[in-house]
C-alpha cells in the first residue's frame, strides 16, 4: 500500500514537472517590452499601479479581517449566552 502511493506521487510530481516547464515557456511573451530597471515612481500610472492600489487593497483586507474577527466574537458569545441559560 504504502510503495504504491509513493509511486503514484512520484508519477505525479513527475508529469506535473514535465508540463510546468511548458507552461513556464507558454508565459514568456516576446513581442513585449519588459522593464529592466527600477520603477520610476514619477509617473503617475506606476504611483498608482505599484503604491496607491496595493495599499488600498491590504486598507480592505484589514477592515475586513477586523470585522470577520468581531462577528465570530460575537457568535461565540452568543452561543455562550445561550449554552448558560440552558444549563442553569
């Protein structure tokens, strides 16, 4: 049992090592441009691809992450609330 499932992800880990390398080829674009330097935050369009949206973003996942916190509090003290009236 237990060599059969080490063949069976050793073939896994195989086949999916032979199809990512194409998959890594496939991506490579060469008829675009790439940077090759540092990104001039100068520009207004880079300022706001790279700073602003990112920083907006983690902004909404805080947010987001405090409330999920708070109402999973809640639940937890409401069923608290609940699980003592019932006992006594």
């Amino acid at each position: 049992m237990k060599a059969t499932l080490h063949k069976i992800l050793l073939l896994f880990g195989a086949v999916n090592l032979y199809t990512g390398s194409f998959v890594a080829i496939a991506q490579k674009s060469p008829g675009i441009p790439m940077p090759s330097g540092p990104i001039d935050l100068s520009k207004t369009s880079n300022l706001v691809i790279f700073i602003i949206i990112p920083a907006i973003i983690l902004i909404v996942w805080l947010i987001y992450r405090k409330r999920i916190k708070k109402i999973k509090e809640e639940k937890r003290e409401f069923f608290k609330k609940k699980n003592d009236s019932e006992n006594s």
